[in-house]
C-alpha cells in the first residue's frame, strides 16, 4: 500500500509521463515489483499506460477519487458561501487551501466578480512557500512542523520565490505578528496573493485568500483594505467551524 501511494505521488510531481525503469529508481524497488504495482493500478483505472511509448501517467480514477475528496473535505464545504463573500468584497479571485505535506492543495476557488474569462484552480499543488495560503497556514503551524517545513526542500517557482530559509522564517515571523500573510509574484510572474489561516476546535485547519493581478492586489492603497477584508472573513469561517476565541488571529 505505501509503495502504491509513493508511485501515485511521483506520477503526480514528476511530469506527464515516467517509464518503468524511471518509477523503480525513484521507489528504489526491482522492476518487476513496479511493474506488478502498475497493473494492479492500472485495472483500477488510477494509472494508464501509453500504448505508443509504454509509459505511464496518473488515470482517470484518481480524478473521481478527487472529486469525491472535495465533496466531502468539510473546511471545504464550509467556506463556500465564505469564499464567494471575500470574491465579492474584494472583487478578486478567492482560493482556499489545506496543508498535504509541504505543498497547499487549493481546495476551492470562487471567481473573482464579473471577471474576464477565468481558469478554475481547484486541485492546484504548490510549494507552501511560494503562496499567501501557505505561508499564512506555516506561521501559525505547531512549531515543529513549522521547523520541519523550513529546513525541508525550497524549490522556486519564479525569480521571486524565496529560497533562503531564515529570509522565508523572518517573513513567517512577521505573518504572525500581522496574522496574515502576503505573496508577491512567488507563485506565478505578475500574480499576488493576500491569505489567512483559518482554525476548528482542534487547529489550524487551511487558509483563505484573494489572489489576482499583482498591480491590483499590491496596490500600496488598496492592499490594506484587502487584508482587512480576508482576515475578517477568516475569522468568520473559523467561528462557524467551532475555532475558540484563542485561536483567532
């Protein structure tokens, strides 16, 4: 089972397609044992394989056990009416975001108001240290995780993404004194991000935030206002999700 959920996760991060041979040296397990694990996915529909090149790629099963995920996730389901509240007031785009690891997987997105055509970003992966969601969910993290994820692997995404580990603690340090967080152009060139973390009863449990165009999100008189509004509808979130009046930042 762990070998099964490790080669899922390499066809995840590692490209469109990876061969056998590829698969086994990155699971340090003899082809035969990959190739037996790859059928046995394969009939489940969570991996397919390309007949022209005999290499492989996620399935369509691992979408249906996404979807199933999303409907079910409940931090999901409560910031719906949440997220399209902060779209409104803030006229931007909204993303919500849970942990998995050391990446934040955008579990909703709500559009931003009367926008141009846009591009759904639910299931997106990222580094948590290259977006607002992640490094407003890190800094109020319990400090263990929060030292394991920095002295982890930084990779960048941009020009812009921090890669040094005390430049990426000293901003998580001011997320904390401000309870929220702020990303420019880390994730993606000419986009930004405002986000913050959002509790239950027992934690941290995601964040929620406006991502859009920098020169409108980082706009030196708008920015304010805008981490104001996600603050305040983070807070909201976590009261309904039980969250003590302790953890609200």
């Amino acid at each position: 089972m762990q070998r099964a959920a490790r080669l899922l996760g390499h066809l995840a991060e590692g490209g469109p397609r990876l061969g056998l041979a590829e698969l086994a040296e990155r699971l340090g397990v003899a082809k035969p044992t990959v190739h037996a694990l790859l059928r046995t996915l394969e009939g489940e529909g969570l991996v397919m394989k390309d007949r022209r090149t005999g290499r492989y790629a996620l399935g369509p099963g691992v979408l249906t056990l996404g979807n199933a995920f999303l409907e079910t996730h409940e931090l999901r389901m409560r910031s719906l009416t949440w997220a399209d509240l902060l779209a409104m007031r803030a006229d931007e785009a909204v993303w919500v975001g849970v942990l998995t690891g050391s990446r934040v997987l955008v579990v909703h997105h709500a559009f931003r108001p009367a926008g141009a055509v846009q591009i759904l970003d639910v299931g997106a992966s990222l580094p948590w240290h290259t977006c607002a969601l992640g490094k407003a969910m890190v800094a109020f993290a319990p400090a263990g995780l929060r030292m394991e994820l920095l002295d982890g692997e930084l990779p960048p995404l941009t020009g812009h993404s921090l890669v040094d580990r005390a430049a990426v603690s000293g901003q998580l340090a001011e997320v904390g004194n401000l309870g929220y967080a702020v990303e420019n152009q880390e994730c993606a060139l000419g986009d930004a991000g405002i986000a913050a973390p959002v509790f239950d009863r027992a934690g941290l449990v995601g964040a929620i935030g406006v991502v859009g165009p920098v020169e409108r999100v980082l706009d030196p008189e708008r920015s304010p206002e805008l981490a104001v509004k996600v603050r305040e509808v983070a807070r909201q979130l976590s009261r309904e999700l039980g969250a003590g009046r302790a953890a609200l930042v």
